[in-house]
C-alpha cells in the first residue's frame, strides 16, 4: 500500500497534485509520503506483535532525518552500518539501548563511539573485529554485547550483490566454524556473546529462506548455550521485498507466519532490520524531460534524473516503474499498451549505463514533461553522488494536504566547499 494515486488522470502524493511539488521545488526532485511510511512500520509491528520485536530502522536505505525521526517516534530503533549512520540515530533522537551497530569494517574509532554512547549491541562479522571489540573494551573497561553474523549457507535468492547468505561472499561467520569461534571467547571478560544475527540478503521474495534460516538457527543456537554463552537475542536481519513492479511482493505477516513460531521456540528477543520494506514504496522521484531523440533503431528520452540521482537500476539491473507524471498508468508496465512507444529512459551523465528505464512501452512525451520513477524511496537518495558536477537533488515529505522540504537542493557552491581553496 502506498499514497501515490492518480486523480484526474494526475498524479499526487497524499491530496498533493505531483506537479505542484515539482513547479514549487523543481527537480530531479524525492517525493515521500508521510502516511506509507507510517503504514508499512505498523505493518511490521502488527505482525510481529506476538514476539514484541525490536524494529531497528535500517537507516542505510535512506538516512534522511525527518524520516529516521518519524521512524523513531514510530517505535523503531535504528540499525546502523557506521559512525555517520550512527551519529544521524542519535540526532534524529533515536535511544541509544535500541541501536544495533552492523557492517563488516567497524574501525576502531566507530567502536569506542558505540561504547561512548552505549549502543545496545554489535553484530559481528569476523574473528578479528571480535579481538577489536574485546580490546577496545578491555582498553574503555566496558563489557559489549554482541551477535555472531552468521553466514547459513543458502541457496542464492535474489541478485549476487544483495545476496549475503551464500558462501564466498564478505559478509557473516561461516556457519561450519562459528562454534570453533565461539568457544574462544566464552569466557572472556569484556564480550558477552548474547545473540545470533542472519540477514539473507534483499530483496527476498519468499518465505522458504527464513523457513530454512530458522531451522539452522534453532540447531546452532543450542550449541552456542551449550558451549555457554546466553543467547537471548536472534537477529533476523531485513530484506523483505516490495513491490516493484506489481504484487510480487509478500506482506509483513507471510514472513511472521514464518519467523515468529521459531523465535518462541528459541525464547529469544527477535530484532528485525526493515528498511526497503518501510520506505522503498514511500518514494518516487520525479524528474522533466529535456529532450527526446531516435539513434540507431533506439528512442531515447532524455530527462533530468540521472545514474548519480538513483543508481540502482544501473548497478542492480533493477526494475522501477516509469510513467508520466500526467496520464493513465496501465496495469502492467512490462508490456505494450495501446498507444505507447518503446524507448530508453536516460539521464544527462556521460556513461552509457546512466538509465532509469530500457526497452519500456511509454507514452510518447515531450520537453518539459514530468516523469514519475515509483519506489525510489529505498537506495536513491541514499547512494545519490555528485558525479558529472551535479548537485544532489531535494527531498520533500508529503502529508496528507501539507508537504515541506525536508533536503533542500544541493548548490555548485555546495559541490566544492569542502575543498581546500587553491
């Protein structure tokens, strides 16, 4: 479910017309709903209940701090992948007992500033970050609680650069050696092994994943308490997939019918990393054409938004809906509709990967028109860059009849004040 409905053959966010936003503050321009954002958290809550999880908001997928704060005052805590990530958790007001601190690099600096500010647990990777962690704590006279990232060797599930639970990739402990590693440090003083964390990769549109994560789960997790450490947290990660193109996607609860009956079974705390789910269908950018063009059997519109404004499509072959920001959206965006045209959905950047769409039917359109990129709410504005000199685009929080700028639009001036002045 999402608010970007089209009215009159226009398309709004909430009771707000598209172009009114775009008229107000131009583009390429990131348009989220207020009100989606709050559904799909409550969705997780709800289905979840019955184990009362901890839904840490992965603040990777789109950091932006009005919507880490409306996730906070949501209930969420905030999984964070690094001193940055962590530093925009605590503005945004984010408690830090509800912050889990992930990723595979921690440097020794972002650890003392996980210790410093009493983060609630570190999720670790390695053998030698498990050493670092012990160290710095010993070094602070802290004690950390931390989960082994286990990696449980499942078949691949979605594309390889999201797949994260496959053998040969940087993430996670090897579940054949974990146990080996875990016994090293039963009784070391200054880390306490309290939970087990497995994210499966995104986006995963299955249950049969988690069914089997479970299951191995469940196995390794008596070993650990034999071996004696209190395993009282299981980390199920995120990656539920969305809506794309479609209804491809499972809603929250499929994954709890899955998930919960394991973790009662476990008695432990489940902790959740949701981030695509919340706010990947949240937000579309929206952008204008400046030219249209046929080269080579190809026609080509060429407007605003760019491979630096949302990379995904190029780095992942994603699939995001495209369409005109005034018109009748068709049921089924992966074929031909009547009076459309096929055509490739380029940007301004000098590289041939720079597209949003390829081979999509359109309408025909012309310059000025606006186009309207559906689910970039996820890994748009996050992975955004100023490649080709361009400034970073603005972002906006629509809700109900009201919106506001919530990112203003970055300027040249921007782009080069952080150099030192020659």
């Amino acid at each position: 479910m999402d608010h970007f409905t089209y009215k009159n053959r226009i398309l709004h966010c909430d009771d707000v017309p598209v172009p009114a936003l775009a008229e107000k503050y131009g583009t390429p321009l990131y348009v989220y709903s207020k009100k989606t954002l709050q559904h799909h958290l409550k969705q997780l809550q709800s289905a979840f209940a019955a184990v009362n999880p901890l839904v840490c908001y992965s603040i990777k997928t789109n950091g932006n701090l009005h919507i880490t704060k409306l996730m906070v005052e949501g209930g969420a805590g905030c999984d964070v992948t690094s001193a940055g990530e962590l530093y925009r958790a605590l503005k945004a007001g984010c408690p830090a007992d509800k912050i889990v601190f992930a990723g595979a690099g921690k440097t020794d600096a972002e650890i003392r500033m996980a210790f410093d500010n009493g983060v609630f647990l570190f999720n670790v990777e390695s053998e030698g970050e498990l050493d670092a962690i012990a160290d710095i704590a010993r070094g602070m006279n802290r004690v950390a609680q931390v989960a082994l990232r286990v990696n449980p060797d499942l078949p691949p599930k979605t594309h390889a650069k999201t797949d994260t639970s496959v053998k040969g990739v940087k993430f996670g402990l090897d579940i054949d050696t974990v146990l080996e590693f875990a016994q090293k440090v039963v009784k070391n003083p200054h880390v306490k092994v309290v939970g087990l964390h497995m994210h499966l990769g995104s986006p995963i549109l299955s249950t049969e994943p988690y069914r089997l994560g479970i299951a191995k789960g469940l196995m390794l997790i008596d070993k650990l308490r034999d071996q004696g450490h209190k395993i009282n947290v299981w980390n199920m990660g995120g990656g539920f997939g969305i809506n794309y193109k479609k209804n491809e996607a499972l809603p929250a609860t499929a994954f709890a019918e899955v998930i919960v009956p394991g973790i009662q079974k476990s008695g432990c705390k489940l902790v959740l990393e949701p981030g695509r789910f919340i706010v990947g269908n949240a937000g579309l950018l929206v952008s204008r054409v400046i030219y249209t063009k046929d080269s080579g059997g190809k026609h080509f519109v060429i407007q605003d938004a760019a491979m630096n404004d949302l990379i995904r499509p190029t780095l992942y072959d994603s699939f995001h809906r495209v369409w005109p920001v005034v018109g009748s959206p068709p049921e089924d965006f992966q074929i031909e509709n009547p009076g459309t045209i096929k055509c490739d959905v380029v940007g301004p950047v000098c590289e041939s990967g720079d597209f949003l769409a390829k081979d999509r039917y359109l309408p025909p359109v012309g310059r000025g028109e606006l186009l309207a990129t559906f689910s970039a709410g996820a890994y748009g504005m996050a992975m955004a860059s100023n490649y080709n000199g361009r400034p970073r685009a603005a972002e906006v929080l629509v809700d109900g009849g009201e919106h506001h700028l919530i990112r203003r639009r970055e300027t040249n001036e921007d782009l080069i004040r952080p150099e030192i002045e020659c």
